[in-house]
C-alpha cells in the first residue's frame, strides 16, 4: 500500500483549521504545509530526497515542526538528535545512522562543531533559493519514515526505526483508546518533539486534523495557566511534571480537560490520589521508543482499582509475559513481550541487535512485569537496571564504561536512586582508590549528557556480588 503523505492530505481536507499553536501565533494546516513544501524544496536543492538520512538537532519550535513535516514530502529519514547528548555522544549517532547533512537550531551551533558532514542551520535553510517543483516520492507505509537512539545496555546507542505504519497505528491505537472529538480536541506539547512522546503528538495532529499547542520547554505555571483556559483537552506528561503542577496549582484544572497521559512509570499510590481529589483526569501509559509512544494505557475509570497498573493493550497490540519460553500465568512476573502494527521492523543497521530484540513476530522489551486475570499490565522492572530521570532513559553501563577507564577504579556500579523531582538519579558505587568527587563529575561532564552523571560517588572496599560474580545491583540499590 502506497503512502499518503499526512500533512498534505489535512492541508486539502481541512486546511482552514488551526495546525500549531506557538507563544500566541497561530498557524493553519494549509499554512503549515505550504511552509514545509517550501521547506522540501530548498532541502531538495541540496540534495535531500526518498530515503536520504538527515540529521536533526532542534527543540520545541514551529521551524523544528516545519523541517519534521518538509522530511516526510520528500521521503526523507528524519534522524532524531537529542540536544542533551555530549558532542562526542552525537557524533556516533550521526555516523552510525550515516546520516547526508545535519540540519540545526541555532541554539545548538555549538554542538554542530566536529561533525564531518554538512551543517545547515534552520535560518541558513530558509535563506536558500527552492526549486520550482518539489519530486513526490513513490513510499510505502512499511518505509522508515524516523529514527531514534536508546541507549542500549551493552554500551552503543542503537537505532530505533519508526515506519509511517508504526506512527499510524499508534495514532489509531491512542484514539480507540482515548477517544477523538475532532472539533473540541486540542493537545498541549510540553514534551521534546525529539522525543517518541513528542513526535507521536505530532503525528496524532495531521491524521486526526487537531491542533498542538507547542511549548518550547515545561513552565509549570504557564502550563497550568493553559491547562484552566479550556482551551486544551490532552496533555502528555512524565511523573515530575505532575508533582510541579499539583503543587502550584490549587484545586484542579479547566472541565474540558480530558487525559493526562503520564508516562515514564508507573504512579505512586499517592500521587493518583491526589489527582482523583482534584478531578484531574491522570492516565497512566506504558510505551518506548520502539513501540512509537504508547502500546498500554491505562482508563482514567480504573486508576485506583488498578493502583500500579499500566493498564491494558491497545486496540492493534497484543501483549504476553514469556517466562522459561513459555506464555506465564496471570500474576507470575516474567519479560513483556509485544506485537502489533506498530511495533519497530528493527534497529538501524544493526541486524544482529534485531535479531536479539525478536522473538518470532513478538517483540521483547527487556522489561519484567505481569499481566492480572483481567489483562492489566503490571511493569515491575524497565529493562532491570534502567534508571529514568525526569522522563529520560540511564543505562548504568554506559556511565560504568566510562568510569572504569580511570586509573585507580577497579569495580563500578551505578544504580538509582529514588528522587522527590526527577523520579530518580543515578548514583555510584566503586572500589579502588578513594578519587575526587568534584573530579569524577568534571570527567564524566565532558563525556556525557549531564542528566546521566551521577549525583553521587561512594567510594566502598568491596560491593556485593553473586556466587557467580556479578555484581548485586538491587542490594547497592537498598
């Protein structure tokens, strides 16, 4: 089945209707395509066409939205950078993905130094002379339309390809799920469009024909101003952010209110409570990078029945606990495993990492849960060691790695730690010589993302470990 491309089929079904919604200005469908197909044709003149990689490095802004939607027209691969990443950190993603160009916010002119491809900035970009007549590329809704790096737990980054049927069926899943009222419906992006959870909103957009109110970052009290104008209908969140917004907001928010999507993990007892009380509607999800954004969802009716739950799968996903190769009973805890349409083909040139990640047609999540008699979903472990911070994924090896390369550390380990704000930060635990701390964090500041460097260094004589050797995270963790 061929691929239609989204945003110009909204532009001619209702291209009157507001697309964006940016810092007041307000942009239609058909504006927004129009500036995309500009946009394509002047990507075009530099050599940008079906299936060329491109580099992306930007944040929550219309030019980042228009650059997204101007990718598609051509058939182009978005290639998903995230701004927090080391020079060093995005530099193996744009080599491994083999990415043609790098297209940047000029925000990020600093990180673009030491890349050996051509850097454009989005004014840059628009400064070029299009060509007259943008070439429709002949896609298929199997063809990868995006793709973004998780952190894998061996160390590398591997890329997550997203397909156009991936980010369709997810849309679908979500609206079988939530519900669409084209006319009324609104959602508030305060989550990186760099980011599944952003994109997929994005997505969600053009194929229901609703618009997005885009915020460049997460400012609680102008979120909350929004989330009682009645303008705004969904919202998707991570846990830090509903703990900021129950605490500057006093009572609840605007009747129209529908969903708060809460993603990352599960909610805390409490936390759900206080929604309830405040008749904000929280929904709990579970979802990946590989899934395109979520593939369990909890319904806002269940939330203190189902207290710790994911929810249950959506419409096209089908969902089992393998556990000793076999399918797991209710209640025994064993590795989530998904299929559905939305599901990725795989990592980016990377079919071993593929290879691993399938079981037949079922793919496994490395995540450790189990399902009750009623098919809720019950996550008890991300991927085990993984550590999320304010909504972004720590593997504990990749900081460990690092850290092992200095003289003087003979064992590392890194664990989180549970945090009032972020959910959680990673920690470290090492033996050898007793280091300096200040050092320690100015060693891994320049290698890595601040969000992963520990907030911490414990210096022991021996951590524990199994009979076999490996190191006992969980008793470090207590």
């Amino acid at each position: 089945m061929n691929h239609v491309n989204w945003l110009e089929k909204r532009a001619r079904l209702s291209g009157e209707k507001t697309a964006l919604v940016f810092k007041e200005e307000t942009i239609s469908f058909t504006a927004l395509y129009q500036a995309a197909d500009r946009a394509a044709r002047e990507l075009n003149k530099l050599g940008v066409g079906a299936h060329t990689r491109v580099a992306l490095l930007g944040k929550n802004t219309p030019e980042m939205v228009i650059v997204i939607h101007a990718l598609q027209l051509l058939g182009a691969v978005a290639v998903f950078l995230n701004p927090r990443l080391s020079r060093e950190e995005m530099a193996y993603q744009v080599g491994q993905s083999k990415a043609a160009c790098l297209l940047y916010d000029e925000t990020f002119a600093v990180l673009r130094e030491g890349q050996d491809i051509s850097c454009y900035s989005f004014a840059e970009l628009a400064a070029i002379e299009p060509i007259s007549e943008r070439p429709v590329p002949t896609l298929l809704e199997t063809d990868v339309c995006s793709v973004m790096y998780t952190s894998g737990t061996t160390g590398r980054p591997k890329g997550v390809m997203q397909t156009y049927r991936n980010h369709f069926f997810s849309s679908v899943g979500s609206m079988l799920n939530l519900g669409l009222e084209p006319e009324q419906d609104a959602w508030l992006c305060v989550v990186p469009i760099f980011h599944i959870s952003g994109l997929s909103i994005l997505m969600r957009s053009v194929i229901y024909g609703i618009p997005v109110y885009l915020e460049e970052k997460f400012d609680p009290e102008r979120v909350a101003v929004l989330l009682k104008s009645g303008r705004i209908t969904h919202i998707s969140v991570v846990m830090a952010m509903v703990k900021r917004l129950l605490d500057i907001s006093e009572g609840g928010f605007h009747d129209r209110l529908k969903i708060m999507l809460l993603g990352g993990s599960a909610a805390p007892k409490e936390l759900v409570r206080r929604c309830l009380e405040r008749n904000i509607p929280l929904v709990q999800s579970f979802g990946m990078t590989e899934t395109a954004s979520q593939v369990v969802t909890l319904q806002k009716e269940k939330a203190m029945q189902k207290i710790g739950s994911s929810g249950q799968a959506l419409f096209p996903v089908e969902i089992r606990i393998q556990k000793d190769g076999r399918s797991a009973a209710p209640f025994v805890l064993g590795e989530i495993e998904l299929t559905g349409p939305n599901i990725t083909p795989g990592y980016l040139d990377d079919p071993a990492a593929t290879r691993a990640a399938m079981d037949g047609d079922w793919f496994k999540t490395g995540d450790i849960g189990y399902l009750d008699d009623e098919g809720y979903l019950y996550v008890s472990d991300r991927r085990k060691d993984l550590i999320i911070s304010g909504g972004e994924n720590i593997y504990p090896t990749e900081i460990e790695h690092l850290l092992l390369d200095l003289d003087g550390i003979n064992e590392v380990a890194v664990v989180g730690k549970k945090d009032p704000e972020w959910g959680e930060v990673p920690i470290a635990f090492y033996t050898g010589e007793t280091l300096n701390e200040a050092e320690l964090t100015a060693y891994l500041r320049e290698r890595l993302a601040h969000f992963k460097v520990p907030k911490a260094f414990y210096h022991r004589e021996s951590l524990p470990k199994t009979a076999s050797g490996k190191i006992q995270r969980h008793l470090l963790k207590e």
